[in-house]
C-alpha cells in the first residue's frame, strides 16, 4: 500500500491519534514551563518550591498511570477519549482559577496524568491496536500531533500573554479541550 493510498484509506483514524497526541500538549512540560515565572512570582514560590511542586505532581501522575493505563484496554477509544478531554478540561479551568499554592500539587498532578499522560497513552494504545502492518506508520503520524504543538503552542501563547493575563490562556486551553471533544467524536 502506498503512503498515499494508507492516508487515503486511514485519515479520520491517524487524524484521531494525531488530535489526542497534539491535545497532550496542554499537560506536557514545555507548555506547563511557559506559566512558570507567572505561576512563581502570583504564588511567591522559589524555583526550588516550584520545582518541588511539579516533582510531586509529576511523579504521583506517573505513578498513577501505571494502574490506570489498564482502562485503554477497557473503554473504547471514542469514550475513554472524551472522558480524558473532559479531564484536562477541568485541569486547566482549575490552573486558571487556583487561589492557593497548596493546590498546586493537585493541578499539576491533574495537568500530567490528563494531558502528558493519558491523551498520549491512549494514542499510542489506538494506533497500536487500529493497525498491524502499517503500525510503525500509523505511530509516526499520529506523532505528528506532539511535534506540531512543541512548534507552535509555546510561540502562540507567549505572543498571546503580552495581552492577556496567564490565567484567561489556560481558560483558553480548556475550550479547546473541550472543542476536541465533537471532533474527536466525529473521527471515530
């Protein structure tokens, strides 16, 4: 089968891999780093404090994904999808309106498991299971989605916190968590 013919056959498929790994991007670190500096200087935090809060919350989020990581092979693509969507959501409106650094730990935690962790896990459990002899490609375009945020979320929203303050941007990334919900949907 040809490149073409596979994106032709395939493209609401690899295109379902590709929004859930670019919808990742809300819980990985090189787009929580763009609010660090903001998130430190409204809370009073050191970098060390800082550090040690998104340590914390990062390493439970790992250590939960171990057991959690089963539900892929439990649910359905489509609802699992939605749920973690809804999820990372509700992470980000609680980024937006977290009042008290004791919180942080549990934002952050809720930013990884969602975002970093199960939007990625269940991307690659997707493609993995779709397809068997066009895995290795299905994979590296469905990948596609993580490279394509690395590349233009950080520009967006740094050009975009000139104008607004760092909390409306994570109230932002909840509704388009929340629009990648219908078109999620409407891919499988």
């Amino acid at each position: 089968m040809t490149f073409v013919d596979f994106i032709r056959k395939n493209a609401s498929w690899v295109l379902a891999g590709g929004v859930l790994t670019f919808m990742s991007s809300f819980g990985q670190t090189f787009f929580i780093s763009i609010f660090g500096g903001e998130i430190r200087d409204d809370f009073g935090l050191s970098h060390a404090e800082w550090g040690s809060i998104y340590a914390i919350g990062t390493g439970v989020s790992a250590i939960v994904m171990v057991w959690a990581g089963v539900v892929t092979d439990i649910l359905r693509t489509r609802v699992l999808g939605a749920i973690v969507l809804i999820g990372l959501a509700v992470a980000c409106v609680a980024m937006a309106s977290i009042s008290h650094a004791f919180l942080l730990p549990f934002v952050i935690f809720a930013l990884r498991f969602f975002g970093q962790g199960m939007c990625s896990h269940l991307a690659v459990v997707a493609m993995s299971r779709w397809f068997v002899s066009n895995r290795g490609r299905a994979l590296s375009l469905a990948g596609l989605g993580f490279s394509i945020g690395e590349a233009f979320l950080p520009m967006c929203f740094v050009f975009v916190m000139g104008f607004w303050h760092w909390q409306n941007l994570w109230l932002v990334t909840a509704g388009v968590c929340l629009l990648a919900i219908p078109v999620l949907l409407r891919l499988l």
